[in-house]
C-alpha cells in the first residue's frame, strides 16, 4: 500500500517525515507540500504568511491533484490542515480509480467547499473548536454526505503536528495508530 500525504502549511517537516515513517508505510509513502526545492517551516505565523501570499489553496490543489493523477497503483490519501482541504477537493472532482480511503485532519477550509461530495471513502477528523466557525454547524452541513464518515476530536486544530502550539501527544499516538491499522477498500 502507498501513502500520499498532503502536508499542512509549515511544509515537509522532519516531523512529517517521521509521522509518515511512524504509520507503517514502510516508506512507500510520497508527501505533497505547497512548496518546492524542500521549502518548510519551523514558524507558524511565518508558515500562514507565505503560504497566502505566494501559494493558496487553489495552487496546492493544482499541484496535488497533477499529481495524484499520475498514481497506478493502489493508495491511502492522508492530508493535514490545508492539504486536507486540497485533498476534499480533488476526492470530490476526480474518481481516482486507485485510492482506497482518505484521512483528513482539521481541514477548516473544508468549511467553505462543503456543497462537494466526495467520489471515494473519506474520514474526516475535526477539531474540537475553530476560532472562525462552528464546528457543531460545519459537521451538520456534512452530515450524510456520501463516501464520508465525521470523528469530532477533542483536540485543537494542529493536534498532530508537533511544531503546532496545539500538537497534543497522546492525541498523535492514538491517530498513528488508526493510520497503521488495515486499510479500508472501496
């Protein structure tokens, strides 16, 4: 099984790299950053900045999406913060013949892409709170999508990024070991 993983906007972070190593890919796993030439971040306000004023949501759709086309073989999509917002929308506009099931976390710009339904199984895992929205109302516009399953953590947005002020430890050990589990199919 191959795993893509959609990074957050601090980027390909030796944390990521290790989060991905820790969920038993065996390193058959690729990540997707908004950024190019290994470009990451240690800083979050420094991190939201450039990501939205040089890339955006809808140029790291454009380059996840280029890219998981091109993908022959079977794979698990796993996308944090505003990769899992690219990956709601490219499982939503692109019936990917291979992937097997998504993970999103935290994706609150899901929030203003919620009238999409996605074309293949996918669990999204959403914050105990957002400061912008309800999470209560987010989860009731999504309720009874097809394809999509909802957990309402009791962690804050960035619980599994241990360069997020939220990154929760116990919460990180718990999720890597439902990403290690079996995958789903289709």
């Amino acid at each position: 099984m191959r795993y893509i993983i959609a990074s957050d906007i601090f980027g390909k972070t030796p944390a990521l790299a290790l989060l991905a190593q820790s969920i038993r890919a065996n390193n058959n796993f690729t990540i997707i950053t908004p950024y190019q030439n290994g470009l990451y971040f240690t800083d979050e306000a420094q991190a939201y900045e450039y990501f939205s004023q040089q890339v955006g949501i809808e140029n790291y759709y454009q380059q996840l999406s280029g890219y998981l086309k091109t993908i022959k073989q079977p794979f698990r999509l796993i996308g944090f913060s505003a990769g899992a917002a690219v990956c709601w929308q490219h499982i939503a506009k692109n019936n990917a013949e291979y992937l097997l099931q998504s993970d999103l976390f935290y994706g609150s710009q899901i929030r203003n892409m919620q009238s999409l339904v996605p074309l293949s199984p996918v669990n999204l895992i959403l914050p105990k709170s957002e400061p912008h929205f309800s999470i209560d109302d987010h989860i009731q516009a999504l309720t009874g999508k097809k394809h999509t399953s909802i957990e309402h953590s009791e962690y804050l947005h960035g619980f599994m990024n241990q360069l997020s002020k939220n990154y929760h430890q116990q919460a990180y050990a718990h999720y890597v070991n439902v990403l290690s589990r079996n995958e789903r199919t289709k």
